[in-house]
C-alpha cells in the first residue's frame, strides 16, 4: 500500500466525502436539511398580522380623542360655572335687610318690642337688643331681642317688616305647663311684617305661655312704616 504523495490533498478530499455523507444521511429520512431549513425542535419568529396593529393603533387614536373631548367639556363646565350671577332673594338676608337696601345694625333705641319684652319678663337678662334700619331712609325694618330668665329660659323676640312682601301665615305652638319645651308664636300684621316669638324652656321649669303669647300678639310690638 503506497502513501498518498500529497498527504493534504487527501484530507481535502474526505472532507468534501464526509460533508457528502452528511447531507445524504440527512436526506435518507425525509426530513429536510440545509441552509435556511430550521432544524427539528426549532420554532419561528412571531409574525404579528398586520390588520393587528392597525387595530391597536385605531383603539390608541379614539381614546386619546375622547380624553380630549372629555377635558374639553369640563374646561367648558367650569368656565361656565365662573360666570353664573349670583342669586339675590327678594326678603330679607340674614341680617334682616330686604333685598337691595343697604342697611346699618345700630343697638336698640326704645323699640317698643324690647320695651314690651322687658315689661313681661323683668326679672330676666338682656343678653342682645338690636335694630337694624334702612340706612337711606333710617326706617327699623327689623328689631331683635333676647333674653335669659332666672330660671334658665332663653326667649327670642323678632319684629320684621318687609315692603312689599306678601301676608305671612300666624303660627301658634302647643305648649305644656313643664319644661322641657320649645315655644314657636308668629304673629302676622300688615303685609310683609310680622312678630315672632321663640323660647327654650328647660326640664320641670314652668311654661311662661300667657307672657310669650303677649309678647307675639301686642300690636304696639309691631313695626310702624
């Protein structure tokens, strides 16, 4: 047996036998081999369709306009919300004024409900007797005053007179001899004024029922025009 004179030509030559030998026990089995071919266990890149994103890209677009439409709407709401008019009531305010009249809170001077009220209950405390006039015109259009008595009631009395408003309904309270109770008389006069009385009379403490009911009814404790 005789050496191959150029040794490396002959290992050049297996090789190609042996890369040859390869494909064709790759191909005995039916299974395809060779370049670009995914060998078996092996599997693809995700192809994601097309239609896909566009769907995604159409649901992106129609939620970025409804949050604009909807921060549009409540930038409108509130900008509206800024420039409502104020609502002005034709009575009185909770100091007693009527509705366009500038008016002044002034301590009592001689209202004849205060007078009244201490002539009834002269053993009681005045804890506020006020007035409040039409500054313009210095008409009272409301007198407050209230009291505390010996034994611990606490009585409130109100002369109103609002022009132009209409007749106010009278209102009596159903009293009991004892305490606890809460008095509640209003007594109309002409339209739009009116004297109310309200009291707090505590636990077995006697009712003053006849001086509360005076105190509302007295005409004297009217407003005068």
């Amino acid at each position: 047996m005789s050496r191959h004179p150029y040794p490396g030509h002959r290992r050049d030559d297996w090789s190609e036998q042996a890369w040859a030998d390869e494909i064709a026990i790759g191909a005995d089995d039916g299974t395809p081999s060779g370049p670009g071919v995914l060998a078996p266990g092996s599997s693809r890149p995700t192809v994601v369709p097309g239609w896909l994103v566009a769907a995604a890209v159409l649901l992106a677009c129609s939620a970025l306009v409804a949050a604009a439409l909807w921060w549009q709407h409540r930038t409108r709401v509130v900008e509206v919300t800024h420039r409502v008019v104020p609502y002005f009531p034709a009575g009185p305010d909770a100091m007693g004024c009527p509705s366009g009249v500038r008016c002044q809170v002034l301590p009592d001077a001689g209202q004849p409900l205060a007078a009244l009220a201490r002539r009834l209950f002269p053993d009681a405390t005045v804890l506020s007797s006020v007035a409040v006039t039409d500054a313009g015109t210095g008409r009272t259009v409301q007198a407050t005053i209230v009291l505390r008595t010996v034994s611990g009631s606490e009585l409130t009395a109100v002369a109103q007179c609002v022009p132009g408003a209409g007749p106010i309904p009278a209102r009596a309270a159903s009293l009991p001899a004892l305490g606890p109770a809460q008095a509640d008389f209003i007594v109309p006069g002409r339209p739009g004024c009116s004297v109310a009385v309200a009291a707090q009379i505590p636990r077995s403490v006697p009712v003053p029922v006849e001086q509360l009911r005076r105190l509302a009814a007295d005409p004297d404790a009217q407003l005068r025009s």
